[in-house]
C-alpha cells in the first residue's frame, strides 16, 4: 500500500513541479515588462538629446526651391484683392556634397551634418493663359523667387541666387504667401512677361543640419546626386534612388523625379498647395501653412539619413519580446535534465534562474549604449551563460549535466541572434526552430514517468 502510495505521489510530484515552474515562467515577465519600459525610457533620452543637440546646430533639412511667386489683382465684388500665382521650375539639378560629424550629449550620440549643395535650372514654360489671369493684373515690380530651406538657423553663408544676369541676395525677410513656409527670399522686379523667358538660376548653400537631408522635387525633371562620407545611409522619402553606391566609408546616390509621378502640378494659384515643411516618416502634416491649405508639396521629398548602426534600442526592444520564449526554453531543458537524471532543483533556484536571464536584457541595454548591439548581445549572452553554468555546477555537482544545459543555453541565443539579425525571415526561421525544438522535448518527454 505505502509503494502505490509512494509512486502516486512521485507521480504527483513531477506535475506539481512542472505547474509550479510555469507559474515561475509567467511570474518572471513582470521584471520583463520593467525591462521594457526602461528601454523606451532610454530611447526617449537620446531622441531627447538629439532635439537639444540639433536646436543649436540645426534640424533636419529639405530643400525646396526655387518657386517664382507673382502677385496678382482679382475682382470680387466690385473691389480688387490681392492674391498669389506660384510658378515651379522645369528643370532642376541638385548636386549635394555631406560631411557628417557625430557630436555627444552625455553618453548619446547624435548625428549632425555640413553639406554644400548647388542647384541650377530654368524656367522655360511659364503660361498665365493657364491660370486664367491677364498680364494687366499681374504685379510685376513685387514679384519674389522663395527658397524653401526646413532651418535656415543651418546656413553657414550668406546666400546669393543668380537669376539670369541679375546676383540676388536672399533672406528671410518676407513676402506673406500663404503657401510658402520657411525659407529665403528674394525680390525680382520684373518689368513684364518678357523678363520671364529662358529664365536660367543657380545658387549654393553651405548647411548644417541633423540626421536627415531631403529634396522636394520641384522641377518639371528634377535630378538629385548626393555623395557623403557614411557607410550606413538609409534612403526615405518619397522615392528611392535609380543608383546608389555604398562603399566601406562613403556611398553616392542618384535620384531623378519626373512630373508624372508627382501630386501637384507646376504652377497654381492661391494656398491650393503648399511648400512647406515635409511630414517626416508618415507623421501628420505639421506646416503652418497646412491649417489653411490643403496638399503639402514637401511631402513628395526624398533624401537620405545618415542612420547609426550602433544604437540599438529597437533591436534590444524586439530581443526582449522573445524573453518568454527564451525562459520557457532554458526552464524546459533544465526540468528534463533534472527529471531524467533524478536530481532535485527546487523551485527557489529555478526562480534564481530566471532572473539571471532578465538581467540579461539590462546587460544588453546597458552596454549596446557604448559599443554597439552584436558586441553587447555576444557579452551579455556569455555573462549570463557563465552565471547560470556556475550555479548550476553547484546544484546538481555534474560536469556532464552543466555543459549539456550550457550549450542549450548557447543555441537558445544564437537562435534568437539569428532571428533578429534576419528580419525578413524572422517568422520562417522562428516556425522552424520552434517547431525542432518541440520535437526535441517530446522526444525527451517521452522518459519521464508522468
């Protein structure tokens, strides 16, 4: 009677264990949800460190121009109001040569930029029949040419726009059009349609500027060539280039826009469109001019940013959401190798366990701040590795048993490494290794009296 007693209780006794090592599981993803939010709190920091930096020197940039602004007089009700008639040009070639500069807030880096840009076109098409407006009520002594630049605080020289055979000297002083928002200025006084044909403009820039660099495609034909010395651009906007070329220190990159493949046309009236400040990644409009005119041309911008690899924040953010997974795991491989081998681990030390790879995640965190994320997960993943292989010497005192669950623990992490390293087939390669990994452990279930 005491046998049957006895080998029921044995029986009870594994899967008593076993729940109680679940609950641990699902006890241990509270400290993994603390894991997470100091990580969002981290990154917050440095994009906080990046907008303090990038006020003093200059925010991201784009560039947008130039647009020829003509005021004109309309009738409405018996009186004549004053309103603008906006012309893009046909051709636009922007050549930009970036010198990056990485500056420190603290222990954040922040990424900051010197580019000389020379751009050169013409106006060949300028039609007023188009916009239903005479020459009479045209105001040519007040017409203007904008330059739209995102922040002009990142302007190193004076800048001079060469009209035809005029030099003109652009500022910030303004010509109120509703459309237009920041940038340059400068006056024409034209005499007539005349002074509009075969209108050639050139013009260079000396600008500082943060993280990012776009190009609003203005030209009927607009062709953009940037060469910077960054390996590690990432291109956004609305187009990608026609060519690129990424060397071990530099990368050169062309882009051509055509009319056809953009949303406003080449020239309008009023605050139908805007040239203001692009929408960055997605985001909503954020011009001032937006609240009264509808589509924001700078939208269709395209450039580069000058991405850093080393900040690793979103990969430890997705390293943490497999935290489960890796817990559930090294918990498995250990409850088999103690069943198996008729050892006792007591569920205080499978919590101690746990807990070791938590502060994996802050081991991660804390030095892929300094020296990048593929070092950082290589000496967390061994710090954590050694601390459990030690301790589990002492547990279960087997050599044999404490390498076994150290190369479990190894796999474990360069399964996650590789996942996280592959994005595009992070979801094949998860579904196959779980998949091996749970035909694993029925294979070793199959010996533990139940």
């Amino acid at each position: 009677m005491e046998t049957v007693v006895q080998n029921v209780w044995t029986k009870t006794k594994v899967l008593v264990k076993a729940l109680i090592i679940g609950g641990i599981v699902l006890i241990l993803q509270i400290p993994t949800f603390y894991v997470t939010d100091l990580i969002k709190e981290r990154e917050q920091r440095q994009k906080e460190a990046i907008v303090e930096v990038s006020s003093k020197w200059a925010g991201r940039q784009n560039i947008a121009g130039p647009v020829l602004v003509i005021p004109y007089r309309e009738n409405a009700d018996s009186t004549k109001s004053k309103h603008f008639a906006y012309f893009l040009p046909d051709q636009l070639n922007i050549h930009s040569k970036v010198s990056p500069e990485e500056k420190y807030r603290g222990i954040y880096k922040v990424m900051l930029y010197t580019s000389g840009v020379h751009l050169d076109g013409s106006f060949n098409n300028i039609s007023l029949e188009k916009l239903k407006i005479t020459p009479q009520d045209m105001i040519w002594n007040e017409a203007f040419v904008h330059l739209g630049i995102s922040d002009v605080k990142g302007l190193n020289d004076n800048v001079r726009l060469r009209w035809n055979n005029q030099v003109l000297d652009m500022s910030v002083d303004g010509w109120a059009a509703q459309a237009l928002d920041e940038g340059l200025n400068a006056p024409l006084n034209l005499t007539g349609p005349d002074d509009l044909k075969n209108v050639q403009f050139s013009a260079d820039l000396n600008l500082n500027g943060s993280q990012e660099l776009l190009f609003t495609p203005l030209g009927r034909t607009t062709s953009v060539e940037m060469k910077a010395k960054w390996p590690h651009p990432s291109f956004t906007g609305d187009i990608l280039p026609m060519q690129k070329k990424i060397s071990r220190d530099s990368f050169e990159a062309k882009w051509k826009s055509i009319s056809q493949k953009r949303n406003f046309p080449q020239q309008w009236k009023d605050n139908s469109f805007i040239v203001g400040q692009a929408s960055y990644k997605g985001s909503d409009v954020t011009s001032t001019a937006a609240a009264i005119a509808g589509v924001n041309i700078s939208n269709n911008a395209f450039g580069a940013d000058l991405y850093d690899p080393v900040s690793g924040y979103q990969k430890t953010l997705r390293s943490v959401k497999y935290s489960f997974l890796c817990i559930l795991l090294t918990f498995a491989a250990f409850f088999l190798i103690e069943t198996s081998n008729k050892k006792s681990v007591h569920p205080f030390q499978y919590g101690l366990v746990g807990l070791a790879l938590v502060l994996f995640y802050t081991l991660l965190l804390s030095f892929s701040e300094y020296i990048g994320f593929n070092f950082s997960y290589a000496i967390a993943a061994a710090a954590t590795i050694g601390l459990i292989a030690w301790f589990i010497k002492g547990i279960l005192s087997s050599s044999r048993l404490t390498v076994v669950l150290s190369v479990v623990l190894l796999l474990i992490y360069t399964y996650v490494f590789t996942i996280l390293q592959l994005q595009d087939y992070a979801l094949l390669l998860g579904s196959i290794g779980l998949f091996i990994t749970l035909a694993v452990i029925m294979h070793f279930s199959k010996k533990i009296q139940w």
